[in-house]
C-alpha cells in the first residue's frame, strides 16, 4: 500500500512538473506576440536555452543550496521511492526557471544573448534558491524568528514572493541598468508606441500559461494526499478576478485582457490554499488593477521600458499577493487562518530585498566587465538578424 502512494506521489509531482514544463511555451509566446516582429526569433530561443542553463545551474547548484541535496550518489540510491526526490527536483527547477523566464520579457529587444544566459546561471545557481531555502526550508532561522514574534512562519503556498516577486523585481534591475529601446522616447519625453507584432501569439502564450498555472497551484501540494479543490477554484477565482479588473480599468486593451488572469495567478499563488474563494477573487480584482495601473505608470512617467510589464505583473502583484495571504487568509476573512500579516509583510520585503540586491549584483557586474545590451546597429536591425541570423518569416 505504501508502494502505491508513493507511485501516485510521483505521478502527481511529475505531471505538476509537465505542466509548469509547458507554461515556458507560454512564456516564450506572450513574448513573441509582445515584441516587434524582428525579435520574434530571441524571444523563443531565449526562453528554451534559459530554460537548459537553468537546469544545469539548478543540478549543479542552486537545489543544494535551496535544500541541502545533490545528486552525486548512485542511480540506486537516486531512483528510491519510485524516483520521488528526483520529480520534486524536476518540479522545483520549472519554479526556478522561471525566473530568468520572467526577466526575459523586460529586458527585450536590446539584451545581449551571452551575458543573459551567464545571468541566468548566477539567478539560478545562486540568487533565488538563497531566497527559496528561507521561505520554504527554513534556513538562517528566519522562518523560526518569525514564528517566535508574529505567531506565525511566512505562508507562501506557490510562490507569489519566491518566484514571481522574485523574478520581477531582479528584472527591474535588469531593465533599468539596460535602459529603454532606441527610440522609445523622444527628447522632450513623449512615448513612441511599439504595439504588440502578433496578438494571437500573446493571447495563446497568456492562454498557455493560464491553464498551466493549475500545475503550478495545485500541484505545489506535492503529494497526493495534500491535493486541495480550494486551491483550484481560489486560483480560478483570482484570474477571472484579475481579467475583469483588467478589462475595465484597460478599456478593452487586448494587450491588459490577456495578462489580467495573470496578475490575478500570480497574487493568488501565495494563500491559494487558506483563503476564501470571495478573498481570492477580490486578490485577483486588485492584482489586475494594480497591473493595468503600474504598467501605465512604468510606461509612461517613470520612463521605464519593461517592455512585458514583467515588474508590475509579477514583482507588484507578487508582492501584493504576499501581502494578500495575510489578509484573506485570515479566519475573520473567511479563510483557513495559520498566518500573520507583519510576518507576509517582513517575508515579503526580504524577498523583494533579496531580488534587488541580487539583481544589481548580477546585472550589473555583467555591464561592467562584458556589457549587457546590444549596439546601436545590432538593435536596429533586430535580435533575429543580429544574433540568430535569421528572421521570424521567411518572404518566400
């Protein structure tokens, strides 16, 4: 009998790990369809090469130091337990590859191909599994701490601060120590509108990554037995909540529509699993108005060229959906109780800590020593002709 839980415990993180697998089409997609169309090219073979490097860095690296666990013994020893350890592996390294996943829409367009794949392996080795050991193993004592002082260890159920805020606020660095894309703004600050190249492309990636996301959720129980319907019907309460929102506030803007479910995913990762489906769909409600409002601020005053709004969609709403676990995932809101908001809160800014300062350090030693953005000529022409020497389409 214990054989076969196991077995469906491996089954379970396994198809959980196919489906995170599948949401970097997503990724790849939502930015295909975002960029111009002589940088369709990068953005596919960015994502799968990241997606290569990640897990080298991940093996190698980044799981040690998230958990303490290598993989130096023998395939005897590694295949016990049907294999289990080895699928949480695979189902961990999607979360982290995620990351660099992420930072790929902001820094689009104008980022070298080499030193991106060197910062992927310096976030994934080190940067985020330093960030992931605290929130979910406990390291440095941190989680104790805050046991010892809230009443309650920092709840991030899906990783709306370890992956998402993470991803987003590292790129944020990333895109700022770029700077914007040539002809972005004008001297006197007017913006020059780049729309998307391919609207179908951006909605299948956003519909992609929609319905992964339930791997991403749900599966984060890692076994069978912690499987939860709540967490389900929470993560479609918030992207139908952050689709509206975002359809309203965006006034019909297909570009706001299709990444509003994934502000309402992204917030509702971190309390899927202890909030009331009323709590979760007001956290979606919030995260696509806050998306819709912090892209156009980003945009248009700030001056910041994040060309796939990955910083308000996954650092804010990230950030947000951390906060929001602490407040909808309270007993008088209706949910499951077990958290404190000032330990959301100190969780969620050592995260936010962490992604900036790594961010910085990554980036922006990699601008200094080999730089990080593309010539004058070379962005001109397009990261398809410059870097991969072909284009998306063929005339023919």
């Amino acid at each position: 009998m214990e054989g076969l839980v196991t077995a469906n415990d491996v089954l379970f993180v396994l198809l959980g790990a196919i489906m995170v697998l599948a949401m970097h089409a997503g990724f790849a997609f939502l930015e295909v369809g975002t960029v111009r169309s002589k940088n369709q090219v990068n953005a596919l073979v960015k994502i799968m090469v990241d997606f290569s490097i990640s897990t080298i860095a991940y093996f190698f690296i980044g799981y040690s130091v998230a958990y303490g666990v290598s993989f130096y013994s023998g395939a005897e020893v590694l295949a016990a337990k049907n294999g289990y350890d080895l699928v949480k592996f695979f189902f961990l390294l999607t979360f982290a590859a995620a990351i660099p996943a992420i930072v790929s829409g902001g820094i689009a367009e104008r980022a070298k191909f080499n030193p991106q794949i060197a910062a992927t392996f310096l976030v994934v080795g080190f940067v985020y599994p330093f960030f992931e050991g605290i929130a979910w193993n406990k390291h440095y004592g941190i989680q104790d701490w805050l046991l010892a002082n809230f009443g309650a260890n920092f709840h991030d159920f899906a990783g709306s601060v370890v992956v998402h805020a993470m991803g987003g606020w590292i790129a944020l660095a990333a895109v700022i120590l770029l700077g914007a894309r040539t002809g972005r703004y004008a001297k006197d600050g007017r913006l020059h509108a780049y729309p998307p190249s391919n609207i179908p492309f951006l909605a299948l990636g956003a519909w992609i990554l929609t319905v992964g996301w339930f791997g991403f959720n749900v599966m984060s129980a890692q076994a069978v037995q912690g499987i939860s319907g709540l967490v389900a019907v929470n993560s479609l309460m918030a992207l139908v909540g952050g689709t509206l929102a975002a359809l309203v506030l965006g006034k019909n803007d297909p570009g706001f529509v299709h990444n509003g479910p994934l502000a309402g995913l992204v917030a509702v990762c971190a309390g899927s699993d202890i909030m009331h489906p009323l709590g979760a769909l007001t956290t979606g409600l919030v995260a696509g108005a806050l998306f819709v409002w912090a892209f156009t601020l980003t945009q248009n005053r700030l001056k910041i060229d994040d060309v796939l709004g990955v910083w308000p969609l996954h650092g804010l709403c990230g950030a947000w959906g951390g906060l929001a676990a602490g407040i909808f995932g309270a007993k008088t809101l209706g949910g499951l109780g077990g958290v404190s908001f000032a330990s959301q809160a100190a969780g969620t800014l050592l995260g936010v800590t962490v992604a900036v300062i790594g961010g910085i350090v990554v980036y922006g030693s990699l601008k200094k020593f080999v730089g990080i953005r593309m010539d004058a000529e070379a962005e001109f022409d397009g990261a398809d002709l410059s870097i991969h020497k072909i284009p998306a389409r063929s005339e023919d």
